[in-house]
C-alpha cells in the first residue's frame, strides 16, 4: 500500500497596497462634462479624509481595548503589564511600511495603549 503524496498548500500572494493618487487626477466632471472646480475637489477630498479620520479613531479605540486584556491577561498569569519585545516589534513594522514618521506614530499607538490597567 503506498502513502498517498500530500497537495502543496497554496497561499495567495500578498495584496499590494493602492497606488497614490497622481496630483491633479483627482477632478471628475460632473454630470454636464464640465470638470470639477478645485473647491468642489477640495470638499470632497476633505469630507473623505474626515471619513477616514473617523475609522482610524475607531480602529485606535478597538486596538486600546485588544491590548487591555493581554496586559491585563499577562499580568492574572504572572507577567509584566508591558512587553519590550513586542513594542520593538510594533516599532519596526511601523517603521518599515511608513519610515521615521512610522515610527512616530507607533510610538504614540504603543503609549495610547499601555493606558491603565
């Protein structure tokens, strides 16, 4: 009796992230072919940005929460509150998809989320 040979697991291939808008594409025309005025873009883009600031707030608050209860799982079990190793880790993702400002950033995320406990 042979040993039946096992299917390879095949794993999808990372999504890249989008492209960045290429200044000035950004006009549509409206509904009589006339192109948007720069305000209107403007107001649009703003809108979407604010759209995107609420998520991000919102997203914050749910990663505040997540990393409660392991600092408060960590600590019931015995450990410390806070774990260098993985802020280095948090710290060099960051720094690898965003640059320096990345790292700016995941350091106020890390010192949002340490909170009280």
């Amino acid at each position: 009796m042979t040993t039946p040979t096992p299917t390879p697991i095949s794993v999808p291939a990372p999504i890249p992230a989008p492209a960045p808008a290429t200044a000035g594409t950004e006009s549509a025309p409206d509904t009589h072919g006339v192109p948007e005025s720069a305000d209107a873009v403007i107001a649009r883009k703003r809108r979407r940005i604010d759209d995107l600031d609420t998520r991000i707030i919102g997203l914050v608050r749910e990663r505040m929460t997540e990393s409660a209860d392991i600092q408060r799982a960590r600590m019931t079990s015995g450990g410390r509150r806070v774990s260098l190793n993985r802020e280095m880790e948090v710290l060099t993702h960051y720094s690898a998809e965003l640059g320096r400002p990345g790292t700016s950033l995941a350091m106020t995320l890390l010192e949002l989320c340490r909170g009280k406990v």
